[in-house]
C-alpha cells in the first residue's frame, strides 16, 4: 500500500476511535498519573541558558494529553496530529488552553515546520503506526534545535501477530485480565481493523527499541537513552495487566 493510500486508512481507523479513545486521555487528565508523566519529561527535558519558555512539538497528539499537560506546565505547545477528529478532541479537552496551544493538523513523516525550530518533542504511542518511521525520525531530527532532545515513549504493540512466544504472551493478558474483571484495552475495539493496519506498518514485527537507537544514532541524534522499565512508573494496574506483554519504552536522543 502507498503512503497516502495508508494514511487515508489509518486517518479512517483513528477517527472512528476518536471517541473512545479521548475518553481514556480525560480519564488520565483526572488522575495522579499526570503529574507522574510532567516529571519524566520535565527531568528529561533539555537545558538551555536563556530564559524563556521552552518551545514543545507533541507529535501524534492524539486527544491532547501530552499537549494539555506540559501547557499547564508552562511550556510553549505545539501539537500535530494527522486526524482531524483528534485535533478536534484534543481541542475539546484543552478547555480553556484551546487557544495557548497551537494545533496543526499534519502528517509526522512530512513536518512542515522550520529547521530548528522546537527545543524538545515529545510523542506516545505513535512510531509503531507509522508507515515509514525512518523518515518520521528524520522530519524530528530536523525541526529540533541544536541542543534540543526527542522523547518517544511506545511499544511493541503487535509483535505478537508475527512472534509465537509474544501471541501466547498476549492471549495470557487477555485471560488475566477477563479473570480480573476489567476492561480489556483490546477488545473493546475494532481488532480486526487495527490488526490489519499493523501488519501493513513495518515495527509490528521488529523488537524494540534496539532498531529505534541504531536508527536514531545513523540519523546523528546523541546521547542516546532508553528506559524499558519506564511503565512502571507511568501504568496503573488495570494497564499492567492488559500489556503486560508489551511493556512500554522510553527512548530519548540530544540533536
């Protein structure tokens, strides 16, 4: 499938889940966990001598987390995101920092913005759904100013649709979460879609996130960091127990 032949699908898939998916980021806006996530990026952030405030792209925003957390912040926000509907929520959700941040509805392997022009990025769950996360890296590396840092948390979402071993360990969550009583993250959506779309995307089959620092060491990025226990400090138990077979990951590369 070709690149905007993708896109359009994938724009398709995420903005039927739109709905159910801000409701996951309110819930996340109303607990605790929040202050636990402007912690790691707050430590993690970059360090510069002048004093103003620092410029953040949120990549992939979604319904607007990261975007409504790091405005309260104090950082200067800009958040992209390839559907619509997203922004939509995203800006919904933002309330009365609608108009703080800046939204912009953009393709993250194409970002239309200056050289330099942002002091950090940050980005969830986004490089495993995308077409060409190679070139994705290559847009980030770009828009970031010398000194600037990328934080990317994801996971290996759907390896187990290519790996036995990580099949057996997902159909295990299922099992502990349906004996818990909980809601189970995938099932209730669109399996079938989402599934396709993961076979198309090339991450699904690659184990993490030792490709992401080859990657981003080729593309220049510095000081390289990952943390793979970085879930523990940011899932609540219910997450735990959904995927607790693919625990998520926090990469951090310095331009």
């Amino acid at each position: 499938m070709k690149m905007k032949e993708f896109l359009k699908e994938n724009e398709r898939y995420w903005a039927d889940r739109a709905e159910g998916y801000c409701q996951v980021n309110i819930d996340e806006l109303r607990s605790n966990k929040k202050l636990e996530w402007i912690d790691i990026i707050k430590s993690n952030a970059p360090v510069f001598a002048w004093d103003r405030r620092l410029k953040v792209l949120d990549i992939g925003c979604g319904s607007g987390f990261f975007s409504i957390i790091l405005s309260c912040a104090g950082y200067d926000v800009t958040a992209v995101d390839y559907t619509e509907e997203m922004l939509n929520k995203a800006k919904q959700n933002a309330g009365d920092l609608k108009d703080k941040i800046k939204f912009r509805r953009m393709d993250a392997h194409n970002l239309e913005f200056d050289e330099g022009e942002f002091d950090l990025i940050v980005t969830r769950n986004l490089t495993w759904n995308l077409k060409d996360p190679e070139k994705a890296y290559k847009s980030w590396y770009k828009v970031l100013r010398k000194g600037g840092k990328m934080i990317n948390f994801d996971a290996n979402w759907y390896l187990h649709l290519f790996d036995e071993e990580k099949r057996r360990e997902y159909e295990s969550d299922r099992k502990n979460v349906e004996l818990s009583g909980m809601e189970d993250h995938y099932t209730c959506t669109d399996i079938d879609s989402m599934e396709d779309l993961a076979r198309q995307v090339p991450l699904s089959k690659i184990k993490r996130p030792s490709w992401d620092k080859v990657v981003l060491d080729k593309i220049g990025f510095k000081n390289i960091k990952i943390d793979q226990n970085i879930w523990t400090k940011t899932w609540n138990e219910e997450e735990k127990l959904n995927y607790g077979s693919t625990p998520m990951f926090m990469i951090i590369g310095e331009k």
